[in-house]
C-alpha cells in the first residue's frame, strides 16, 4: 500500500506483512510485519515471492495502483461500491491505464455496499 492509504488505516492489516511503498527514507519498522520501501513493484513482489509468499494484494490508492498496472502486474481488480458520494469521487489509477476486465464473482457485504472482483484479461 501507498504510505497515504497506511496513515489512514494506522495500523498493520493483522494476519499479514504490510508493505508499505514510500519516498520517505525516515520512515522504518522494527517488525517484520511492516516494511517501509521505495523499490519498485517488481522488486517488491520478487522479494516476497523469495520470503515464500504466493499472493500479494494491492491496497490502493491510486498512485500504486497505477504503478502495478502500467507494469502488467495486476491480476485482478476488487472494487467495493459504497452507498457514499462526495467530493469529485475517487480514482482508481492516477493516470489512463488499458484494462480488459472480465467479471469473475461479485457478492453483498451489507444491505447497501457491493463487491465486484474482476479478473485482468492479460
């Protein structure tokens, strides 16, 4: 995740290593479930693949996420519809991206909010 998304969450996703992508070379962690970087994507999914980890999930925003995206590595896209409208919305990349999606599964989280899961035509 960007370090904008993890200073709004403030706090490491529990069950799972937080790695958070930063140009801030002050920004640390002691504990092996929270990295602070500034390597690329490739460098970071090569470096989880090398700790034994099969899956990565991209957490926004949308600078990160253009920075997977314009690099082929996205396989998926999961986006959460919210009963919420504000401001000029929310982007899902920072910059145009050329994404075939195709939709594999999509479900209720409450009363009000759907979730789609896309899969990434690749």
């Amino acid at each position: 995740m960007g370090s904008t998304t993890f200073d709004i969450i403030g706090r490491v996703l529990p069950g799972r290593k937080t790695v958070v992508m930063t140009r801030n070379p002050a920004r640390c962690s002691d504990s092996a479930d929270l990295v602070f970087t500034a390597d690329p994507p490739e460098a970071i999914l090569a470096d989880l693949s090398d700790q034994g980890y099969t899956q990565a999930v991209v957490v926004g925003g949308a600078k990160i996420n253009q920075l997977f995206a314009q690099k082929g590595l996205l396989d998926e896209l999961i986006l959460t519809v919210s009963p919420y409208a504000f401001g000029s919305g929310l982007s899902i990349f920072s910059d145009s991206v050329d994404l075939k999606l195709t939709l594999k599964r999509f479900w209720t989280l409450d009363d009000n909010t759907l979730c789609l899961r896309y899969g990434v035509v690749h």
